[in-house]
C-alpha cells in the first residue's frame, strides 16, 4: 500500500486527462475530491512545464460543487474574497482562513471525540428506570409476548411491574426538580 504521508501525486497530461501516479490510471475531479475527504493530500503538477497546478483544480472543485447547488460559501464571503484580491487585506485573509479552517476542525475532533466518550443519556438520573419502563411497556403493548418466546407473560405482573417502575421514575423525577 501506498505511503500516506506523502500527497497524492496527479500529473495532469497535455490532453488536460488526470493521472494517478499511485494507481496509474486516470481520475476525474470528482475522484480527486474523494481523496480529499477520506483525509488525503494530494498534488497535482503538469508533466510537461512541471508546474504546480493543485490550487487551480481545488479552486475548480469547489466551484463545480457550488455550483450544483452545494453551496457552503456564502455569497457575502465570496465577495469578501474577490475584494481581499484587489486590497491591501490580502496578505492577512489567508492567514486569518487557515486559522479558521484549524479551528473549526479542532472543534468537530473535540466535538466527536466528546460524544464517543459516553453516551450522555445514560449519565442522566432515572435513565435506567425509564428504559425499563419502555421494556415493560413494549411488553404490555405487544399483549405480554417477549420477543423470542412463545408464551406471553402474566397481566398481573406486567401492570404491577409497569406500576412500582412508574412510581421509581416518579420518584427519581421530583429529585431532579428539588
């Protein structure tokens, strides 16, 4: 397998037709842009000048995707940046987007890795009575037959148990609101 460390070498031919050096066949913008978000950093040179071409073709990716309708550019930034071209704020606005574009993916990775870290609903007082209650309601709803089993289950002790489950909850409820 390839090493990943390294970008993605794509040499664009004199026919303009993209070429994947890894794989040696050839790709398509929308093939480029796949691996990108699966995290992988990619380069695109023309073979024949050697030049380097990967921002023009990020730029057109971008553009052909607003373009379809999936727009994450506001109309306003884009003309932002059409005037931090024509401005002396155009040594500072690639700065201040890097550093945007850092933290915002800092703040998804620490947004993710958060809610891995425990489901939250299963931290909060009376969770484990309330699914209990769902099991029994399932239970009485389903005329007492457990999935898996072939003999339903006694009323009596259905209701009874939905009641002391009901009246736990209950109990755990006017706790929290104290």
């Amino acid at each position: 397998m390839a090493e990943t460390n390294k970008p993605l070498l794509i040499k664009r031919y004199a026919s303009r037709r993209l070429y994947n050096t890894e794989t040696s066949d050839y790709v398509t913008l929308e093939d480029i842009a796949f691996f990108i978000r699966e995290g992988r950093e990619v380069q695109i040179v023309d073979l024949k000048s050697g030049d380097d071409l990967t921002r023009q073709y990020l730029l057109q990716i971008i553009a052909e995707h607003e373009s379809r309708g999936e727009n994450v550019l506001p109309v306003d930034v884009l003309t932002d940046l059409v005037r931090s071209y024509t401005t002396q704020a155009a040594s500072v606005v690639p700065q201040f987007l890097q550093a945007s574009f850092e933290m915002l993916r800092e703040g998804q990775s620490k947004a993710m890795e958060n809610m891995g870290k425990a489901n939250p609903m299963a931290a909060m007082p009376g969770f484990e009575a309330m699914r209990a209650q769902q099991e029994a309601f399932f239970k009485a709803m389903t005329g007492g037959i457990i999935p898996g089993s072939s003999t339903p289950a006694k009323e009596e002790d259905d209701l009874g148990e939905i009641k002391s489950q009901l009246a736990a909850l209950q109990e755990k409820l006017s706790k929290m609101n104290k």
